[in-house]
C-alpha cells in the first residue's frame, strides 16, 4: 500500500490472477482499517468491487478514479456506505430502544412497528436509507457483544476490557439478571482450593461489579440451589468447583431440601438407600412401593409429615414390610397410598395403632376394599383423623352408622359417600365431605 495525495494506493489480486492497483479515498481505508468487522468487509468488498471495474477497463486510455466520499461541513450528518453505522448512529439506535423498552415487553406491541419506527427516525436524523432488517440486526449484534462482553469480564483471571457501549446496554439492562448476573458460579482463592469451605470472605464486589456465589453464606447457597432438580445437582452442580464440591459432601445441600420425588425424570437412577438418608429434613416423600418395601430408612426421617406411596398394581409387593416401615413414621400427618391390591385389613389396622396419634389424612385408592367393620376400628384408632378416602364394601346399613357418627369430626371421600345410598345418611350429603 502507499499513499498518494491523500488517497492510498491498495493492491488487490483478482480471482484471474491479475494484481490491480486502485486508489483508496481515506473514509473507505478507514473503514477497511475498523476494528468493526462489519464495516471492514463492506469495504473490503468495495475495494474489490472498484478493482474488478478498474480491471474491465484496462484497454481505455483514461482510467476512471474512484469517486472520493464528498466532504460535508463538520455539524451535518456525515452519509456513509449502506449497511454501515456509525458510531452516533448506533448510540441513536439505543437511545431509541430505551424510550421504548416497555413498549417492547409489551404484549399489546407489535415489535415490527417499534423497528419501522425507529428505522424511520433514524433515516430522517442522518439522512440515510437503512432498512428496518438493518437497523433491528445492528441492534441484536451489540446486544450480543454486550452478552458476551458480559461473560467475560465475569470469569476470574481475564483482563478488564473496555465495550463501546457498555454504560448504555448497563443503562437498559440494569434490571435483567439473566443479561446483567448479580452473582455467578466460581472458584474462591486458595482457601476453597485446600478442600475446606468456608465463609470466611465476606460477601464483596469485583471491579466488574459482580459477587461470587461462592462468597455467600452456606445457608443461603443451599438455599438456591434447592429450587434446582435434585439429578442436576447430583451429576452437575456438585462438581462445578472444589468449594461446591466440599459444600455438597458436607451434607448442607441435601439436608435443605424437604420435597423429594422418585416418580420425578432421572430420580430412580440415582436412588440408593446411602442417598436417600442424606435427606434427613424431608417432609414429603413421593415414593415407588418397590423401593419402599426392601429398605428399612423411613425411621431416619424424623420430620416426614406426608408420604406419598404408588404401587403401581404390583401383586408382588410384600405389604407386612411397606407397613412394618411405615410404623416407624411417628409424626406422619398425610397419608396416601395408591395401587396396592394385597394391601390386608390387618396390615391397616396395625398401620392406624402406630399413627393413631398424628395422622390427620389417609387416602387409600386403587387398593383392597374395606369392609365396614375394618372402617370403624379403623376411625378409633385414628384419633386425630380430618378427612378419609377409601374403596368400600359390603352392608350400606353399617356404613351408614360409621359415616353418622363421625360426620362431626372428620370429612370422607367421594368413593365412600357415593357407595352409601343418601337415604341411611342422617345429614346431607354435602355436610359429609365438609372439613371440620
């Protein structure tokens, strides 16, 4: 390259193999030389353009130069290249997005006609001809460059680098955790590497303005973490860094989380006896009765309040083992079992003595009938008993007589008051299935 009088001499090597010589205005070197790749190629594809005309023309005695860029005084909006924004443009273009942020995650608003009148307003301000694919492109690619920007500057270790338009993505996005973290996933300093975890770092900014999550205290870690699905945690979570890792072997994590489900996706491939006795502050269990019939744990759950059991039909589920295991819950208060065809009488009675004292609600569905006479030692056994769902069987007449004399302190189930006929009740239906 060399410079002629202002305009720069620019060697292009064509597809034919020919080296042809143009000359370069210095607005489009500049573009050429712009660290904006989007700039750089349009001009690029301008030089080439000029050399390949300039090339068909070689037989002409006089050669055509390169129109130059027409110089405008200096308060009037500079034209530039279709396709190309400038530095004021695209603050513009920001400026006019933020005037019409809300309008934007407005349901009631067509995001086509925000474009076209922005595309509008800033054809009419710089005299250019942008169309609104341009303008609504320019503005996701600085978004995403934001992102990233974003990402970066958030991982220890990298340099702080500057991004064009930072304080004006900061000015929209401030509230937009998903663009703008407030804490992030990351390992600490030498303490966390040693193995142990502590909270020993306060709870401190970066020059980036972000927190480490690791810096929080451990009980408001778990605390997050326990919205996040338990085979995620397993598998990805506790291997994210050392400081995790120490935290989730430390039993703080599990014995934050109170719900647990085993008909839930991934949960059976992870389920052993060892891993389910880590949850030691569980209060509700949804658990397959084939996992529950082999394993002696539920004793170890001292704060289970309600336990969810689905046989799924299986004739061959041992009941004297499920019942012999749920003996052991002293402090159960709900109660619902599904699905379990050998479920026998004296298994439930011997179920009720055990947890007479605390279980307030017990549904039995898809199961062995009861016959009225197991219905009423049942309810004395059940002294704490609010609301009762079973399948019934045999004389209307005696389970009319139960159902009487309990209406006042506990409520019953459809299938119950649908199997006894309305004339052996003494009050109406619907007080029957009322809460006391």
């Amino acid at each position: 390259m060399a410079d002629d009088g202002g305009f720069t001499n620019v060697n292009v090597t064509l597809g034919n193999g020919k080296l042809v010589s143009v000359q370069v205005s210095p607005e489009l070197f500049g573009h050429f030389t712009s660290s904006d790749p989007d700039l750089k190629q349009l001009a690029k594809q301008l030089i080439i353009q000029a050399a390949m005309e300039k090339d068909s023309e070689a037989e002409c005695e006089e050669l055509p130069d390169i129109p130059t860029v027409p110089q405008t005084p200096e308060n009037s909006p500079k034209p530039t290249p279709s396709g190309i924004f400038t530095y004021e443009q695209t603050i513009f273009l920001i400026s006019a997005y933020k005037e019409r942020k809300e309008k934007f995650l407005s349901p009631t608003h067509k995001k086509k006609a925000l474009w076209l009148e922005i595309t509008e307003e800033l054809n009419k301000c710089f005299k250019t001809e942008f169309t609104v694919a341009q303008v609504e492109g320019r503005w996701k690619t600085q978004l995403s460059a934001y992102k990233r920007h974003q990402t970066d500057q958030a991982k220890s270790g990298n340099e702080r680098k500057e991004f064009l338009y930072e304080e004006e993505f900061q000015d929209i996005f401030s509230d937009r955790h998903d663009i703008n973290p407030k804490f992030v996933v990351s390992s600490l300093s030498s303490s966390s590497d040693s193995g142990s975890f502590t909270q020993d770092e306060p709870c401190t900014s970066s020059s980036s303005g972000y927190a480490y999550l690791c810096h929080l205290p451990p009980e408001i870690i778990c605390k997050i973490l326990t919205y996040i699905p338990i085979p995620e945690l397993y598998h990805s979570v506790s291997k994210v860094c050392s400081s995790m890792n120490c935290l989730f072997k430390s039993g703080l994590v599990w014995n934050s989380i109170t719900d647990l489900n085993f008909f839930n996706e991934g949960m059976k491939d992870i389920f052993t006896v060892e891993f389910l006795k880590l949850f030691e502050n569980c209060v509700n269990l949804t658990i397959d009765a084939t996992l529950l019939q082999d394993c002696d744990f539920l004793g170890s759950f001292k704060n289970l309040k309600c336990l969810d059991i689905r046989g799924s039909k299986n004739e061959n589920i041992c009941n004297e083992n499920i019942v012999k295991n749920l003996s052991k819950c002293r402090s159960m208060e709900k109660l619902f079992i599904s699905s379990l065809p050998n479920l026998s009488d004296d298994g439930l009675l011997s179920l009720s003595k055990e947890m007479g004292g605390t279980l307030k609600y017990l549904q039995i569905r898809n199961s062995a009938e009861i016959r009225p006479e197991t219905f009423q030692v049942l309810m004395k056994n059940l002294k704490c008993i609010k609301a009762i769902s079973v399948t019934p069987s045999g004389d209307y007449e005696k389970w009319a007589k139960v159902l009487n004399e309990n209406a006042v302190r506990c409520s019953f189930g459809h299938e119950i008051l649908d199997f006894v006929p309305k004339r052996y009740l003494v009050y109406d239906r619907m007080f029957y299935s009322l809460l006391p």
